[in-house]
C-alpha cells in the first residue's frame, strides 16, 4: 500500500540486466515499505524509489557499495 507522503527518487544508473535488478532488489530486502522500479530502456538506466526509508546518499552509496554508478537526478 502506497503511503501519503512517500518520498520519490530518481537516479540514474549503470544497471543493465534482470540479473541486477534481482541483486539490488535483495539488497533493500529489509526496508518493506519500499518500492524500487527500474527503465532498463531509458539510456540512464533510471531507478526510481517510493518510500521514506532510505534518504538519496544513503542509496546512493548501498548501489556503489554493490558495484554499480548511481547518481540522483534533480
């Protein structure tokens, strides 16, 4: 369920597979709340996030930190 109030990010990444996505989507296993979808078509290979448990540095630095770039768009 979607909450009012959820924060919503956009990065721009280096993610280009399925097999990624599974990666990172396991990775934010923890934060249930949290929506994360990808567009894997867009040549910035967008991640877009929805809730209010991780702040843009702090997913920012969990997708590095797995190997992939990661940068928020304004």
């Amino acid at each position: 369920m979607k909450l009012q109030g959820d924060m919503v990010l956009v990065f721009k990444t280096s993610i280009r597979y399925k097999k990624d996505i599974i990666k990172i989507k396991k990775a934010f296993a923890a934060a249930k709340d949290l929506i994360i979808s990808f567009d894997l078509e867009d040549c910035d290979k967008i991640m877009r996030t929805e809730g209010n448990y991780y702040n843009a540095k702090e997913i920012i630095e969990k997708i590095e930190a797995l190997g992939y770039y990661c940068e928020e768009l304004e």
